[in-house]
DNA sequence: CCAGACGTTGTT
DNA sequence: GTCTGG
DNA sequence: CCAGACGTTGTT
DNA sequence: GTCTGG
C-alpha cells in the first residue's frame, strides 16, 4: 500500500517532468506526507491543458454525508477502483499523478515490531503514483477537493516488505493515465507493478513514526540500500 | 417502495 | 481495543 | 500510514 | 449518485 511518502522535487523538475505550471518556491521538500496533509497533484483540465494542485490526501466521495470517510479511503486498489462506487466517477473523469520522491512501508517483524521502509527509484528519478482526485461540497459552501492513490500487488523486491505497493507511472504513461480519451482496458493496462530493478530499499529509523517530524533526518538509511538479496 | 451501504489496510 | 488527527 | 487519546469534577 | 437487500 501507501500509507506515508515523501516529496523533495524542486519546482523546475515538477514544472520539466509533468509539463505543467509550478511556481518557484511554492512546493516546500517533504519527508514525510501523511493522510489528511495537503498533497501537490498534476491533472488534465478540460481544455486539455495541465494543471498542479494541492488536495488533502483521502478520497471524499462526492455523495459522501460524512468527510470524515477521506480518512480511510487513502488508497484505492487498481483492480477495483473502476468499479467500486467511491472511486468509479473519479477514475472515469478525474485521474491524476501525485509526484513523489520516495514512499515509506513498515514491514512487520516478529511479534508486534515494525520496521520502516524507503522506497526509490535506483537512478534518483521521480516516482508518479497514479492516483484519483475527487470534489466534495460541504454544507457550509465551501469546496474540498481530495485524492487517493491507487495500489496494486507487490513486484518482487517489494514482496518481503509489504503485499501491496503504489500505481508507479512511467512518463511515457503520463498522457494516457490523464487524457479522458482512454479506455478501460488501456488504463487497466497501466496499473502493473514497478520493476523491482528500477528501485531501490533501504530500512530507516522509526523517526518516520513521529508526526510533525517532517526532516532529512528520516532518510538515514539503517544499512546500505538493499537490492533484494536478503531484508529480514 | 425505502434504507443503508458505498473503502483500504491489517489483524484475528 | 478502537477511534481520531496529522 | 502511525501516534496518541480514550474522563469527570472542580479549582487555578 | 447508485446499487443492494428487505
């Protein structure tokens, strides 16, 4: 799954990769974006054109009474999003990508010990969740735009620490995960897993645990990134 | 017809 | 144990 | 996802 | 909003 990442793209990357408009010095590094925190999202608008936006993490469904549901709906696994109610009208009309550095997994250990996980990308590249945003109108007016990112089953290198993973989008994705001219089958086609050789892993320290401990400090790995022989 | 659910994860 | 907030 | 709270009364 | 169960 994804429950934790990070985001440390300076403006001109984001602005270069997704070829959208980011003003400089509006998207402060990340090290560790938790659910209910504002999230930068790059999405196609009508006019085909592309746009960067900040949306609160956890998927409201548009008929949702209650907003408080966003707080569980921070995933949504890709081989039923285009079905489930929650998610169907965003994945038909709202896809997005959520640019991130890296994501986090605590693998569990014996008994009830976690052991946090930085996930990469082996070159230092961008990482681009699929995800779906949605809009939600709440009673006093005003408008709270969310989004969700979808999951799929571990490669793998990923398969000892956790059993689901993030949609990762290659660029040469992009246009097809955000033009409402795709179809079903050609979105559904998209949503595999990462290649375990283009990532890297490495065990960290449970600073990630502490909120509000959004720091560099996060990324000490605890040994050298590990290629996947061995990680228990 | 109306009422109630609608999700993921992990854990048991 | 379970829920809420970040 | 994890961390932290989870309650009432009265008093300052 | 839309579907399912009663």
């Amino acid at each position: 799954m994804c429950g934790r990442f990070t985001c440390f793209l300076s403006a001109e990357l984001l602005s270069q990769l997704y070829r959208v408009q980011v003003e400089p010095g509006s998207v402060p590094p990340r090290y560790n974006i938790a659910p209910s925190q504002p999230v930068l999202i790059v999405r196609e608008l009508p006019d085909g054109s592309r746009q960067a936006a900040w949306v609160h993490w956890g998927l409201i469904p548009s008929w949702s009474k209650d907003p408080s549901v966003g707080g569980s709906l921070i995933n949504a696994r890709s081989e039923t999003a285009a079905e489930k109610p929650s998610f169907r009208s965003a994945f038909r009309r709202r896809r997005c990508l959520i640019p991130a550095s890296g994501f986090y997994e605590w693998q569990k250990k014996e008994g009830k010990s976690k052991q946090p996980w930085f996930i990469t990308s082996d070159d230092g590249r961008p990482l681009s969740f699929a995800g779906l945003w949605e809009q939600w109108h709440s009673p006093d007016g005003s408008d709270i735009e969310t989004c969700a990112i979808l999951t799929t089953s571990p490669n793998e290198r990923m398969e000892p620490i956790h059993h689901r993973m993030p949609v990762i989008l290659a660029p040469e994705s992009f246009r097809a995960w955000l033009s409402p001219e795709s179809c079903p089958d050609e979105l559904q086609g998209l949503l595999v897993p990462f290649p375990s050789e283009r990532m890297k892993c490495y065990p960290v320290r449970t600073l990630v645990n502490r909120p509000g401990n959004d720091s560099p400090e996060l990324l000490i790995p605890l040994k050298e990134p590990d290629k996947g022989e061995d990680n228990q």
